[in-house]
C-alpha cells in the first residue's frame, strides 16, 4: 500500500515543519497539508494543501476519500496559556478533534495515527525530577486535561477497536521557522528572537523554573521514528514520555551569553509562571528509548548555536525584502 498521508493542523509550530519533513522524505504529492487558514510561503508551495477544520469530521472525511489518506497526523490544538483564556473552546477542539480521527480509524478510514499528548498532563502532584512514564497525574490546565483524557481515548481505541494510534508527551519545543503559539515553555524561542533585535530580554518566567525542552529536528525525528516502528514495539497506546534536555531561564540566558556576550535577562513572572510550577521539570523517557529506539541529538549548546544562525539569516532576508 502506498503512503498518502493527511497532517490536520499544518501550518502551525511543529505541523509545518513536520509536513516539509514527510514530503522530502515520501515525495510531495503523497502529503496533504491542511489547516483553517493558510501557511507560511514555504509550506504553501511545498505540495497539496486543503481547508479542514478539525472540528468538521465530513470534511475530514471527505478530503480522506478524495486522496485515499492511509495515514493522518493531528497537530490542531489550542495550547496551554491560550487555553486558560478560553477553556471551553480549548476543550472543544482538542477533544472533539481527536474523538474525530478516532471514530474514522475506528471504521477503517486511516490505518495509522498520530496524535501528540504533553508534558502538561502532568501536575503538582507529579513527581517533578524524572518523572516516570507512569505516575500521578492531575493536570491543572484546560490543556493538560484535554490532552490526559485524549491518552486515555487512545488507549480505549486500541484496546477495544483496535486503531493503530501512535503518541508521544511532547516538551517545550524550540524552532526557528514558525512561531508557536500561546505556549507556557513559548519563553524559550522569544527569548533567541529578542537577544538578536534588542538585545534583551524580559522573560515571564522566574529565573530558577526548570522545564523539559527540545529542538524541534529532534522532536520531527522522534514523530517519525515512533510512526515508522513495528506495530509490535508500541508497547504504550496512550502516550510516550520523551525528553531531550531540561533548563532554567538564567541557564539558557548564560548560554546565550557565550554568543551575544552583552545579552541581558529580567524577570517578571505572569499567569503562565503557575502553569509552569504545576510540570515537572524532568522526564524519565527510558520507555520510549527501549520500544522504539528513541535517543536525542540536540544539547542546549547546540539549539542556541542553530537558533541564533537560522534567525539571523531569517531577520537579514526580511530586511532585504523591505
Ligand atoms: N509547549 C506546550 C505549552 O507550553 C506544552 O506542551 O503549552
């Protein structure tokens, strides 16, 4: 069976970056990009793109028929921050659109599936330093507990249906090429954006807050590796811890300052600083190493070194567009 594979949610941080992936790697015309409104050039002229909001399980349906979709990747989701402003909504799509690629793998319409769960399923109650795979865990977050009850829908649809649905626990992730949106871990790319047009940077986390992060090569690596691994080593249908590496503010301000010596960082902590309390601040992903052969390559040396270059780069183009 050929691959045809359908990213709901492309245009956004990680959709966009993983669509470009899939087409390098599968050709351009056996992904179909979708989202509610267009992406960024790049991806636009990259290959096929259709409307689809998550939410409208026939339109799904129907852009499924049309390319004979074997493969969806759901990447539509309202994240954390922008979540706690609006809780309903947040809860309606990120429910309702995974209840939506469920029901149409149920009934034998995508024989693989990818949905991304988080570190925000887990709370205060949490073990914060190396968080196992399996522990308490109550989110505090609209977002967390979305993403918590998702897990569970994914396991109840392999056990019972048996729907091939693949998932992992997502950090905080760094990129350069899209901007994320409404995030809590958001401070650690603003931060590479603002060291290079100011020179500072005023972050909305307190200086010693650890959290799990990770490059985004990493995270589109370890997407594909867990979709590419036998059915069989899949040994966990709710959601995979992952990690790369874990850092404060004042650490990733330090080695920022190895490249931009004159860098500075204040301190003034919002509401989002209480979501980043309730994570943990590292996590225990051995699971995930053993099943299917997970292993990071980015240290916090290397994403600043790529980070810094890429914006720079990106920054001059604008410029010289203008
Ligand atoms: N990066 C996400 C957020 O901050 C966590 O999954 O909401």
């Amino acid at each position: 069976m050929d691959k045809s594979i359908l990213i709901i949610g492309a245009c956004g941080q990680i959709g966009t970056e993983l669509t470009l992936k899939l087409r390098k790697n599968y050709g351009k015309n056996a992904v179909i990009a979708s989202d509610i409104s267009e992406g960024n050039e790049e991806l636009m002229e990259s290959g096929p793109f259709e409307f689809i909001n998550a939410l409208d399980y026939k339109q799904i349906s129907s852009i499924i028929d049309k390319y004979a979709i074997n493969e969806v990747y759901l990447m539509a989701a309202m994240l954390s921050a922008t979540g706690e402003k609006f809780p309903a909504k947040a809860w309606e799509l990120n429910m309702n659109s995974l209840l939506n690629v469920l029901n149409l793998a149920k009934e034998g319409k995508i024989k693989k599936l990818f949905w991304p769960s988080s570190i925000a399923v887990f709370g205060p109650t949490t073990p914060k330093e190396n968080t196992p795979q399996k522990t308490v865990m109550e989110p505090t977050t609209v977002y967390g507990i979305s993403k918590l009850a998702g897990e569970r829908w994914c396991e109840y649809y392999f056990n019972k249906y048996g729907v091939d649905v693949r998932s992992i626990r997502y950090p905080g992730i760094i990129s350069w090429k899209t901007s994320p949106g409404g995030g809590t871990t958001d401070y650690a790319i603003e931060i590479y954006h603002k060291a290079l047009t100011d020179g500072n940077y005023d972050s909305f986390l307190g200086k010693n807050t650890k959290l799990p992060m990770m490059y985004m090569d990493d995270a589109i690596n370890a997407t594909l590796k867990i979709m590419e691994a036998p059915a069989e080593n899949i040994k966990i249908r709710s959601s995979y811890n992952l990690a790369a590496i874990s850092f404060t503010p004042e650490e990733i301000a330090e080695e920022i300052k190895n490249f931009i010596p004159k860098f500075a960082i204040s301190y003034h902590s919002d509401f989002r600083q209480s979501i980043a309390d309730s994570w943990p601040s590292s996590i225990d992903d051995s699971e995930a190493r053993k099943d299917w052969g997970w292993q990071h390559q980015f240290d916090l040396e290397k994403i600043s070194e790529s980070m810094l270059r890429n914006l720079q780069v990106k920054f001059d183009e604008i410029k010289t567009q203008k």
